[in-house]
C-alpha cells in the first residue's frame, strides 16, 4: 500500500436543518486515504455513514447542508469549494459512487449499454461511439457479465448482476477514489461474497482508492485494509483492520467486536446496553459517555478528539494511553 | 399469446360489447322508434290513425327489419355496425349518421384533439420544473394558479372567455367552426378563419386542464426524484438537463401516458359543452343536437363511436407503452 494520499478530508460537518435547530450527522470528521487501499467505515444506522458518503460527493440534498470542512483529493482540489461545473466534472472522473439499494440505481427505462455510455459522453472524452462500446463490454467482461448484458434493460438482470453492472459503471472512468456505500446489503451471503470479490478485484486493478460502508462486520474483515468505526456522527477509531479486530481501543469498539460470535470460543454474546444518543440532545463531552462502562468523570465534560495513539491508530478517548510504538 | 394479440382480442370485445349494448338499450326501452314517429306525426295532426295507419307501420317495421326475430335483427345490426353503416338519421333524414359524424370529426379533433395534446404536453413540462429543486422560485408562484384553474369547468371559464373577448372586446368571433357565407377550401385566408374561431375553444380546455396535467406530472415527478437512480445519474456527472429530461421526466411521464390515452378517449364526449357554448361544429354539437331532437338513430350513433375512439385511443397507447417502458413486456 502506497503512502499517496487520494483523498484528505479535514473537520468535515455536515447537518440537516430542522426548524431552528441543526442536527450534526456528521461532526468534525477527518480522515486519509491513501490510494490503492480500502477504508471501510462502520456504525449504526444514524451514526452518519451515508451522509459522510453523500457529502464526499456533494450529492447530499436539502435539508442537510455541509457546514465546514475540506476535502482535498490527489491532485489538490478541495471538493468542498469547486463550483457546480467543476463538481460535475469531477463526479465519476475522480470520484465514483457504488450505490446503497442498487436494486434501484438503474434507470429502469434504459438499456445498460446506453446507462454506461451517457456517463463517459458527459465527460467528453471524445470517444467515438466503437470506441465507447468496445469500452463497455470490456467494463462487462471484467466484472463477469456477458457482452449482451449491454442491450438489456434493468429488469431483465438479478440482483447480482445489477450490483455487477453498477460495479462496472463505476470504473468506467477510471476514477482514484470509489465510494461503495452498503454495496452488497441488498444480496444473499453467496452473491453478496462473490460481488466483493469483484469489487476488490477492479478496485486492485485501479488502484484507486475505495471507501466501503457498511455495518457488516464480517464483510468489512474480508475486505477493508483499515476500518473506521462512526459513532453519533464522529470517528471515534481509526485502525489496521488486523489490530482492530484484535486488540480494539476504544470501548465502544471493544463492545462492538464482544457482541460479535467468534469461531475460536463459545461465550455469551454482549450486546451494547442503551441506545444511539438522538442528534439533537448530544450528551456533553463525550457522546458515548451514557452507555460506556469505562466512563470517568471528564469524559462528562470534554470532548475526546481523535489522536494518534499508536502509529497507525487513533482512537477519540480520554481513557487509551499512547503508546509509542 | 403475444402482447399485441391480447391487445387486439380485448379492444374486439370491448367493441362487440358496445356495439351490443348498443342494440339492447334502445330495445329494453318502452315504445319503438316507429310509434315515436307516429306520435310526432300525430301530434301534427299529419296522421289520423286507422287501418291505413296500421299499414304504413307495418311497412315501415319490416323496412327497418323491426318484424324480424331479435336474435336476427341483432346479428344484422352487428353486420351494419362493423361496416360502419349506422343506419339513417330521423331528423336529417335520407342523410345517414355516419356521412354526419364523418363531417363533424375533423372539427372535434382538430380542436379538441390538439389542444388536449397541447395541454398535456406544457402541463407535463411545466409540472416536471414545478418538483425540480433547481428551478427558479417564481416558477412555484403558478401552482395556486394551475390549482383554481383545474377546478373551473371548462365551459364556465368558455363562457367567461366569449363574454370578454367576443362580446365586450369584440377581438374573436362569438362561435362556429368559420365565418358563416365562407365556403371550407383549402387556402390560407380560411385556415386563419378557422384558427380565429379556433382560439377561444381551444384556450378554454388549455387552461382548464393544463393544471390536471401539471400537477399530476408534479406528483409523480416528485416520487422520481427521490429515486436511487436519480442519485445515481448525477453522482455520474451528468448535465442538469440530462438528469432532467432523460431521467426524471422520462420515468414521471409514464403514468401521464396513461392518463393521455384516457383524456384523448374521452375528448369527443366530454367536451360536448365546449362545442354547445361556441356552436362549434364537432360530434358533441351533433350530439347535442341529436338529443334534443330525439335522434336516437344518431345518439346511437354517436354513443358507438364514442366508444370506439375510447376503444381505440386505449389500443394505440397500449401499443406504444411497452415502447416507453420495457418492462411491460411486448
């Protein structure tokens, strides 16, 4: 894994208005990627997952607006601030989106052929229509579809193959970072294995960045390179997926991995007591205090920042000592 | 069994029924059209009644095949009815119902067919801009307009309309297909004659039901645009007018379609008060008159050919759908 950074987000904060009130789904999350790896970014529904990935391509829509932030990509730009032409040349060309629920991501009126090529002609990148073709059913081959699923229409493929057909999609460009928002939620475990796969494979084979969200633990031990775990809109771990699984820092991380089964133990499974604290009435300081069994007095009262305790970990806990390496 | 077969099949049935129901009704009523004539005549004082009476009936009952069996007499109007020959106008009489229904057609579509269409076509669009999220404010201002609008009935606001401009501006003429004393050719000066008399009509159904189809586009582009494929299509990059126009009113159009096919149906029948209120020409004028002078030959008439436009408007849409959406299967 190089150290080339493909996307740098800093103190992003997304909210969605509500009245006189804003509600911050996404509160001050920073974060590297580094191309050719894969970040998987996990928590519960709420903790702002899909708003992060929305905001990363400026497709969230009102009531939810960003409030600050940057997100600088490979070659300096910063997202945040392009205007609306830029942005949509920058869609797709630097930063693709695997759908969540692909069921519905295609057009349900018009052929896959003609889906991937209006991609590539709003780029304009003067391709002729043989060049075009020759590309999409390249893009199919890759992701083991047949050429003739070109001139079909969305609903004449199975699931599977519409996850395919959107994996595809989303290369056609070639971009440096991909963004795979739940991409195999809607799939039995077979195809669901089986589409990761692929999605692995072109994403190797770009070496482009990819972002994958999800709450599938499982999945994201297979596939992420590191994980980033959510918790009520900020990053409270960021680790090696190995040394997360292993030995993960912050408690809720640690609750997190006790409530999952284990092959090498037969124990009872902990789940988290409480629940996801609303947006609107944030607890003080740390927002997991409530429901963590570790909490001390401060953690009342300051709130942890992400920092570095490891090399290549950080944790946003007032409780996990650094460690120098 | 193919699409188009089925298609075909139900849009035979659905014109044998009327056709049947055509046949029954005016049986089932009390009286025949022969007595009618005979009390009309009566009361003229044109008739005195008695054997030579009792003749002429008897004549006129076999001439219209009234001595027949049902079942024969039904069969024979089946006949007549496919080969479009729908018997005789009584009050217009030798002239027959379909020579009349013929030459008051192309009035009612020319009119009411265009500017169903039309409307259809600016209340789609102008609905499709009324959800989009990037469209000017000031555009949202006409909803409460399209609203009000969508609830006068047409022949009210046709009234107001050829009270304003016919009868106090005196800019357009009160009624008619043409100026009266001008003979229907082909050149320009009747062409923009009829466009004249044209306008009104056409502006009092326009902005009727502009607003059914603005607001109905509005809805369902609405339930569009929250669409994973709409999200999709702009996280590719796509131009606004490309997400707009390829994806977003290409899907929200599709019930429209439907809608369309059912409005163009029923444009001959429903607009007959439009053709009352301007003396227009078309199948609801001869409709009308037809029901005030107890035609039933040419209400009949009319009634069948109502239902066959219906009939056949359903038919063409259901073979252009699958055209439009792929899913309903060919």
């Amino acid at each position: 894994m190089s150290q080339e950074i493909a996307l740098q987000v800093n103190n992003l904060r997304v909210s969605y208005r509500a009245g006189e009130q804003a509600i911050p789904a996404v509160n001050d999350v920073s974060f590297s990627l580094y191309a050719g790896e894969r970040l998987g970014i996990v928590g519960e529904s709420g903790s702002g997952k899909t708003t992060l990935a929305l905001a990363l391509m400026r497709l969230h829509k009102p009531p939810a607006y960003i409030l600050g932030g940057e997100a600088i990509l490979g070659d300096g730009k910063d997202i945040m601030t392009l205007d609306r032409e830029a942005m949509r040349q920058t869609r797709w060309s630097r930063l693709s989106l695997i759908p969540q629920g692909s069921m519905n991501s295609l057009n349900p009126v018009v052929k896959v052929k003609h889906q991937m090529a209006d991609a590539i002609e709003a780029h304009e990148r003067g391709w002729t229509r043989a060049h075009i073709n020759k590309r999409i059913s390249e893009l199919l081959g890759r992701v083991g579809l047949p050429d003739s699923v070109a001139e079909m229409f969305p609903h004449e493929l199975s699931g599977g193959m519409k996850q395919r057909v959107c994996i595809a999609l989303a290369i056609v460009l070639e971009p440096s970072v991909i963004i795979a928002d739940e991409p195999t939620s809607a799939l039995d475990v077979v195809v669901q294995r089986v589409v990761m796969q692929t999605l692995n494979e072109v994403q190797q084979q770009l070496n482009a960045a990819m972002i994958i969200i999800g709450h599938d633990m499982g999945l994201m031990a297979q596939s992420a390179d590191r994980l980033a775990v959510m918790y009520a809109g900020k990053m409270v771990e960021v680790s090696p997926i190995r040394s997360f699984f292993h030995d993960p820092q912050h408690p809720y991380s640690q609750l997190l991995i006790s409530s999952l089964p284990s092959p090498e133990e037969q124990r009872e499974l902990a789940g988290i007591p409480g629940s996801q604290p609303s947006l609107l009435e944030l607890p003080s300081g740390c927002a997991f205090h409530p429901r963590c069994p570790v909490a001390e007095d401060r953690c009342k009262v300051d709130i942890p920042q992400l920092r570095f305790v490891r090399a290549d970990r950080r944790v946003a806990c007032h409780l996990v000592e650094e460690q120098p390496a | 069994m193919s699409y188009l077969s089925r298609r075909i099949i139900m849009f035979g049935i659905v014109v044998l029924l009327a056709a049947t129901a055509n046949f029954a009704i005016p049986r089932m009523a009390p009286g025949d059209p022969i007595g009618a004539v005979l009390e009309e005549l009566r009361a003229r004082g044109a008739s005195t009644g008695g054997a030579a009476e009792q003749e002429i009936v008897a004549a006129y009952r076999a001439r219209f095949g009234l001595d027949q069996p049902v079942f024969t007499q039904y069969i024979r109007f089946l006949v007549n009815t496919l080969r479009f020959d729908l018997g005789y106008s009584i009050s217009y009489y030798p002239q027959k119902v379909e020579s009349a229904l013929l030459r008051a057609l192309p009035w009612t579509v020319g009119l009411l067919a265009i500017s169903t269409v039309i409307s259809f076509a600016f209340g789609s669009f102008f609905g499709a801009l009324m959800a989009w999220p990037r469209t000017p404010a000031a555009v949202n201002r006409f909803v409460p307009f399209f609203m009000v609008l969508s609830a006068v009935p047409y022949y009210l606001l046709g009234l107001i309309l050829v009270y304003l401009f016919a009868f106090v501006m005196r800019l357009l003429p009160l009624g008619g297909a043409y100026s009266s004393g001008t003979i229907p050719t082909l050149d320009i000066d009747f062409l923009l004659d009829v466009i004249r008399h044209g306008i009104l009509p056409a502006l009092s159904i326009l902005l009727t039901s502009v607003g059914f189809w603005a607001l109905g586009m509005r809805g369902t582009m609405v339930t569009v645009l929250g669409e994973d494929y709409l999200t999709l299509a702009e996280a590719k990059g796509l131009s606004d007018r490309r997400v707009f126009f390829g994806y977003a009113m290409r899907n929200a159009l599709l019930p429209q379609v439907t809608s369309l096919a059912i409005a163009l149906g029923t444009v001959a029948s429903g607009s007959v008060l439009v053709e009352v209120v301007f003396a227009y020409p078309g199948v609801g004028w001869l409709l009308y008159n037809a029901l005030r002078s107890s035609d039933y030959y040419m209400v009949q008439g009319v009634a069948f050919f109502l239902i066959l436009t219906v009939a056949v408007s359903v038919l063409v849409v259901d073979l252009i759908y699958p055209l439009l959406d792929p899913r309903i299967e060919r």
